[in-house]
C-alpha cells in the first residue's frame, strides 16, 4: 500500500464547494477515496460532486447541503452519508465563518457569538457524531482546519483568531480523549490562501504584491497547498500523527513583519 493511498476510506469534508475544502475533497478523490461534498448550498455541492464522479467514476462522490450551524442538519448529513456508503473514515471540519472585519471594540454579541458558534461549537458537534464508529472500528483521522490566525495577534480578525486558537485546543483535548480508539486528531493552519473567503486580504494587486514580499516563500499560497498537508494527515504516511497544528503559511509566521 502506498503511504498516501486511500483507498476504501469515506471522506465527508465540509464547506467543500470551493476554495480549501475542494482542493481537499479533489484530493482525496484522487487518492482513491470517497468523499461527501458539503456546504449550504446544494447546488454548488452537486456541480462539484458531479465534477469529480466525472473525473473517478459515478458514486466516487456524494453532495449533502448541510449548514454548520444547523445541528439537525449536520446529522443529516452523517445519516446521509452512512446510508450511501456505510461508513465515515475521515472528517475534514473546513467550513468557517467571519461576519466582522474590525477591532474587537466594535464587534457585537450577534457577531461574536456567530463565529464561536460556526467555528468551534458545530466542529465539536460533527465531531461527536462521527467519532463514536471511528472508535469502535478503532480508526480513523480527523481533521480541523484552524489559521495561523489563532497563532499571532492581529487588529481586524480578532474574534476570528479567537476562535481559530480554539481549533487548536479542541485537536489537542480530542486528541487524548480518541487516541485510544487509534483516531488521530489534527488541525492544519494556513496562512492566506488565494480563496473567496480569504479575498479581503489579497484582492487588490498592490495589496498581494506587499504580502508577496512578506512571505519567504513570495506569494500567497494555493488551496491545492493546503490538500497535500490534508492527504498527509488522513492517509497510513501520518499514522503517527496526532494532537498536532501543521502550519502551512509559506513561511509567514516565521517572519519579523508577521
């Protein structure tokens, strides 16, 4: 068996319609797995699906519209996906949001509670619900993915950081709590990625071109970037690997100006 082969293993990963959770998803497909497509919008996730079963095979995937806020939902889609392909081997917790851009002063109630609610409650919700056939199988991979925003301090994502730190102590705490049913638990932290999500950062040219020159690497990073990290983790080649945050940032956070 190939160290990054997956053959046989069923993948839901969420907010996979585009960005980081695609590339995620495209990968995994690649490496043989099957994966569940998922966001709020059913459609998007049908169009991706229908790409990839395109490129593999009809049944290689599966769309599941599901919000990450909506816990009747998310167990919807485990149902869904247990009921198509009768197991859940890997869980990529993607899908985040950030409703406010600004110091911390300034956000509201709504705003604060909404980033904690769909980036930290919903993953451990997910979470629970795939977790207890992974122990009883006795494997399994999850994976959070956080920012190397949780890591550093920062005057407009403050709240989102917040919650971006908490991804990793969820990874560590589950990483304890699951070890013993040999499910491996981590968080990939990238650094700005060319995604929709991520555009108020790089959407201008001069505004890249400044980060460009911040970054070792000189340029923003790629969703593809942030798969390979994800097909390491999931596959026999991180076997060992658990409770960690692999930063994935072109080397950003290892730079004075960050």
């Amino acid at each position: 068996m190939s160290f990054f082969d997956l053959t046989g293993k069923v993948a839901i990963v969420t907010g996979s319609s585009r960005g980081i959770g695609r590339a995620i998803a495209e990968a995994y497909a690649d490496a043989g797995a099957k994966v569940v497509i998922s966001s709020r919008k059913l459609e998007s996730c049908e169009s991706v699906a229908r790409a990839i079963n395109e490129r593999h095979g009809e049944g290689t995937a599966i769309a599941v519209a599901a919000t990450i806020s909506d816990k009747a939902a998310l167990e919807s889609l485990v149902a869904q996906t247990s009921a198509a392909f009768g197991r859940i081997d890997l869980l990529v917790c993607n899908a985040a949001s950030n409703p406010y851009f600004g110091p911390m002063a300034g956000i509201s109630d709504d705003q604060f509670r909404k980033i904690f609610e769909n980036n930290v409650l919903s993953t451990h919700w997910l979470i629970s619900m795939v977790a207890p056939e992974m122990v009883a199988r006795k494997d399994g991979a999850i994976i959070i993915i956080s920012s190397i925003g949780g890591m550093i301090g920062n005057d407009i994502l403050g709240a989102y950081n917040i919650s971006k730190a908490a991804d990793f102590q969820l990874v560590r705490n589950l990483a304890v709590e699951l070890g013993r049913g040999n499910v491996r638990v981590n968080a990939i932290a990238p650094g700005i990625i060319r995604t929709d999500f991520s555009r108020a950062l790089w959407n201008d040219r001069e505004t890249e071109e400044s980060l460009n020159k911040a970054i070792p690497l000189c340029r923003i990073g790629e969703p593809d970037d942030i798969a390979g990290a994800a097909v390491f983790l999931a596959s026999r080649a991180g076997s060992y690997v658990t409770g960690q945050s692999i930063v994935v940032d072109g080397g950003t956070t290892i730079t004075v100006a960050s």
